[in-house]
DNA sequence: TTCGCTTGCACAATCGATGGTGCAGAAACT
DNA sequence: AGTTTCTGCACCATCGATTGTGCAAGCGAA
C-alpha cells in the first residue's frame, strides 16, 4: 500500500481523503479547532486520518504563513568548551520544554561572522535569538532590530539589548582572594608572584582585570604594572605568553590567576613536554570550571558561572515586553580544588 | 526614509521599484539570471536596488518552494562533552564552507527523542542529517528514509545506512596495551589489575570491551570474568560502580581501562573528598581525549577519535549515490598523558 | 410562519520565492 | 519580403499551511 519514499501527506491529502476543507484540516490538526467551532467528532476522523498517514506539519509552509518558525537561536563563540557546550545543553532543555526546536549554531568570536549567522537565522525566521560571548553584541543587535527579532545577549553585554552576565568583578574578587589566601600565612604570597594571564578587551576581561588589581592591592598591600599578560581566547597564543614569560625570567609565577579555561589550555601546552615538578608549587584559579581542569596535579580554584541561572534569566527577559537595555549580573561560584560537580547532563535520565 | 522595523524588502517590493516581474527579480537574486537570459544591466539595476534596500531572501519560503532548506542538521547526544562539542565545531565548519547553515541539536541518547528530533529537523526540509552516536540509528533510519533524507551514521554505527565510525577495536587494543606496557618489567601488571569501567551495550562498548579482553589475555596471559564493570554513560552511575568496588575489595584497581571522558567524569566523582595520594599510583587509559583530562595528577593515556577524518568521509559518502549500507573504520590515535593537542578551534582566526 | 441566533464548516487570499512556458520584438537568414 | 532564430522578459501555477469571512442548515422563540 504505502510506497516507499512516498511524498509526506499533506492537508489537502487528508481533505480529500476525509472530506473536509483544507482549513478544517489545517484547524483540526493545529488545535485551534475549537475555536473554529469545529465538531468533536469530524476533528477525531480528521486526527484518525493523520495518525494513520503519519501526517507532520511542514514547518516551513507554516513558519512562511506565520512568519515565525518555532525555531530559537543560541549564537556561540565556539562549541568546544565546556563553558559554552553546557551553555548549549541547558539552553535545549529550555526551549525544548516551551515546545519550540533549538538552534546551536557558532561565529567564531568574528564580529562579522556573528551578523552574517543572526542574518541568516533570521531569514528563516527565528523566533529568538540568544547571543552568547558576541565580539560585537551592538553590530549583531543592529541587525535584530531591523528585523524585529527578540534578543538577548548573555555572557558579554551590549549597549543596545538586555544583558545577562555573570558578576566579572566579584567572581574574579573571590578568586584572587581565594588564590592568595591559598597561600597562608606561612610563606605568604608577594605582589609579584601573581599574574593574570589570558583576556582581551571585553567587558569580562576588564571587569575581571579590574577585581585582580583592587583585590591585590586590598590583600597584597601593592600591584605591580606588569601583572596582566593579555592572551586574547586562543591557547596558542596564551602558550606564547607563557613561553616569554619564562624566557624572560626563568620561571613562572606563584601564582596564576587565568581568565577563562581556554587560556587555561595554554598552560597546558605550555606543561606539556616539560617536567611535572616544574609545576607542583604551582597555584592556580581559573575564571571557567571544568571537572579535569579541577583535578590537576597543583590546586586549582575555579570560578562556576551560574549556566543554568544566566539561561533562566535570560527566558525571562526576552519575553517581557521591551524596555530599556540592562544589564543583570549572575553570581558566579567559587570552586575548591578538586571538586567534580554535577552539570546539566546529570538531569537527563540515566542510562545504564 | 526607512522607518525603524519596517517589512523586510521582498522580490515584489523590488519587483515594483525596477519595473521587472517579480520572477525576474528572483533570478536575479538567486544567481540563475543568466540561464534565463536576463539583460546584464538590469540584473545590476536589481542588485543596486536589492543591496539599497537590505534585500535579503526570505529562506522558509524558498524553501517551502524547493522543498529543501539549505540546513544541514547534526544530531548529538549531548553538547557538554569534548568529544561531541568538538564534533559540532568540526562539522559547523564544513557546512559553512560549503554555504549551507549547520544546525546542531542533542538527543540525549534517548531513542525516542532522537527519531522526535529527527522528525522535527524533517519538517522544516532539512537537507542533509548527520546521526552522531546515536543509540537507536535505525529507528532514526527509518525516519529519514520515509522522507527520503540523505543521512549517515557517525560514532556508533547502524545497519540501514552508511556509518562512520572510530575503529574501537584497534583504539582499545591499543590503549589496554599501553595501559600494560606502562607499568615495565619490574612490577608487571597482573591480570586481576586492571579492570574496565563504563559503556554499555551498543557497538563501541562492544568492541572496546572485546579487544580489551583479547589484548589482556594476548598479554597478560589471563582475563578473569568481572573485569568489566559496566555503568553505562553516565558520570553519577560510574560513582556508584566505583564506590561499590572500593567497598567491596577496599581499593581501586593499580589500572583501570574508562570507556570514555563521560565516565572518566565518574572516577573524578569518586576522586573528590578523598586523598589524592590514594589515586597517586593508579594508571589510567581512557578512551576519548580531553586536554585537562591528559593532566591529572596519575599518567592518564588517553584515545583521540580523529573527528576531523570522520566527518570528512562522512560529507563524502552522503553525497554519494545510495549503495549497500557500509561501515567505514577511522583510525583513532593514542595520546601519551601530559599532551596538550590542537582542536579545531586552533584553525580559527587567533584573536587577541 | 418568520426572524434571529447558533453551529459547522467551506472559500479564497496570503506568506515569498521558484521555474516551466509562452510571447513580443529584434536580428539573422533565404 | 517572408521565415526562422534569438533575446529578454512576463505570466502564472506551485510549494503547504493559516486565517478572515461568508453562508447554509438547524433550532428556538415570537
């Protein structure tokens, strides 16, 4: 009876086939059937037929009639990390459980990669857009804008939508502090023993860059100029960092305060090939949390951003009707060594 | 002039402004002018206007019309994970180089929601589907097939399609053999040390499970029954196996063989709160690659999927012509611990 | 019987782009 | 001059679903 590959049913199939209207069957099989004073029973047959020809909604014609699609967009950095991948993750179960279908896609921190993807989910009529760690949130906003499209920046604020970010500055407070009393009162840490390595000119950057200065000074009595060694979010050029660093003086700090775990991956490369115990009076804090990275052979700190709180939040924005641009910030927390925390994969079902 | 949210512009809007018919304007447009023999100047009239205007081409209803996208959908398990995560950067980067728009969505290994996922990327005239371990790739398979859906099989393999997939037998023998082979001649591993943890019963498990039981016996001469302890993909259950064998026998095993980062996620689990020296002789193989993971403070030897490979010969076999379903084995490669290795985010523009 | 209200549905326009077909006018050829 | 060929484009149906509107039949009340 059924061919293979045969052409998906359609409304006007199931018209024929039931008798009735292409529009009763689109009201029938879209729910508003009841308010089209539809009766139960020519609804039930219509629904009979559906099931049975394995009727789907195509969702373009749909989405071209409506002018939305159903679809919800995350922008992206990058993929590869686990910041953003559980970013990812929790984003899906959001807007799965509105009902909608998510939309991950990345733009490479590329400001004008980051317009071209927005113009291109918005040409297939996203009803959504939530920009994460945009390079250039304002430029990307500008294009939403034009097409009426809801946003929301997340992670790096702009100027012109709401912002939800995490709490830079008190994160990166908490951690300085928890590095530097790390150390005790023993052999306490000097001024010039702590560095920050990784960062650019972002507004996470800045804030963080600006807590490391104030909490040194406030802790440390002084703050050398020399402690920030920008490395931008690439860990070959962080590795870079670290090798001049070295050059220059023979051994790496004390102390290390790391703006984000893919710098981190810098001093991983930077370990590599050379001896464990070069490392082990190392400590480390880390403005990202990773479960490996906690566990590393010298103590690590790490800084937890509120993932799940920052994609509720943002829920919440987007829907509101619009008023001017703000800015929420999330309190991050702080994490002990070795500590291997639950994620957004422990509230899927477990399977065995 | 432009008001703010105005309509976007349409090829009827254009249509009117240059005086040609709207299937002119969408020749123009759509680059087939020349085929239809339009003018030069006024396809350039059309562009001029097309750019004044911000025309961009509204793809649902392209779409609907072709009946086909230009999406490209990768279904994964989960995002939060190095292995799927760089997965997505790799196949993102394909897609857009071949101007279509990657779409990435998870599906929790849950065979129901992976053919609902697939359903729903169905819908909306998705032309191509990349099924990335998939715990039911057949029931997906049909799915797609129904709808005459190019799609293929990556990371775990199904019978009905073409399939991509890590050559785990070869990966894991080479792992259990390293895992061996680090402890030397002076204190050989025996037999009843090293033990396997995670997986379950799909084809990579499989595989993975059956060299390592052929390579202990190959070189250790012996495998005793309970060498493995299966635990699923999950980090909280791979807790729980490894709480019951230290309660059980009051240690871990001086070697353990972990089925992947996933469950490595469990040992961390069982790691946190207790001693570090406790963990200070452990040998560990894990099949998978993350760069912290390479780093933990015991030797951790680790198995790299060459994802790149994979996803190259699986854009290759989905354009080919329908052959009998093949399953195609990529050489995954071992990683000695302490190796910080490049991912695919290092191809990416380095930005300070 | 007639008016008016409700019930239950059909009709048709519409979303924006595509592509097969047809046709007028110019050019080329006999 | 008459016929064929080419150019350059317009016309229109179409993809599948949505939705405002209209209208016949049925029913109750006056």
């Amino acid at each position: 009876m059924d061919q293979r590959v045969k052409k998906k049913a359609t409304i006007y199939d199931l018209s024929l086939l039931s008798g009735s209207s292409p529009s009763t069957v689109s009201a029938v099989l879209n729910g508003t059937w009841r308010k089209r004073r539809i009766k139960e029973s020519t609804a039930q047959t219509i629904l009979g037929l559906a099931e049975l020809h394995q009727y789907t909604t195509n969702l373009q014609a749909r989405g071209l009639r409506r002018s939305r699609s159903g679809l919800v967009g995350l922008m992206l950095p990058v993929h590869d990390n686990r910041y953003f991948s559980s970013m990812a993750q929790t984003f899906e179960g959001h807007v799965r459980s509105r009902g909608q279908c998510p939309v991950v896609v990345s733009a490479s921190r590329d400001p004008e990669e980051e317009r071209r993807t927005a113009e291109t989910l918005i040409s297939y009529s996203i009803d959504q857009l939530f920009i994460v760690g945009a390079t250039d949130p304002d430029g990307v906003h500008e294009v939403c804008e034009l097409a009426g499209l809801r946003h929301i920046n997340i992670d790096l604020p702009g100027a012109k939508a709401h912002s939800v970010i995490s709490d830079n500055y008190q994160g990166a407070r908490m951690l300085t502090e928890a590095i530097i009393r790390h150390f005790g009162n023993d052999d306490p840490l000097r001024p010039d023993e702590l560095f920050l390595f990784g960062g650019r000119n972002d507004h996470a950057s800045r804030e963080r860059i600006a807590a490391f200065h104030a909490t040194k000074k406030a802790l440390l009595g002084a703050d050398p100029e020399d402690g920030v060694q920008s490395s931008g979010y690439s860990p070959d050029i962080t590795l870079r960092a670290f090798e001049a660093f070295y050059q220059c003086r023979g051994k790496l700090p004390r102390a290390l305060f790391i703006n984000s775990s893919i710098n981190m991956e810098g001093l991983l490369r930077f370990m590599a090939g050379r001896p464990a115990e070069m490392f082990s009076e190392l400590v480390v804090g880390c403005y990202d949390y990773d479960p490996f990275g906690s566990f590393l052979p010298f103590p690590v700190i790490m800084v937890r951003q509120n993932v799940e709180a920052m994609i509720t939040k943002a829920f919440e924005l987007i829907d509101e009707p619009p008023t001017a641009p703000q800015t929420f910030l999330i309190a991050p927390e702080l994490i002990q060594p070795r500590s291997a925390l639950k994620g957004p994969l422990d509230t899927l079902k477990d399977i065995e």
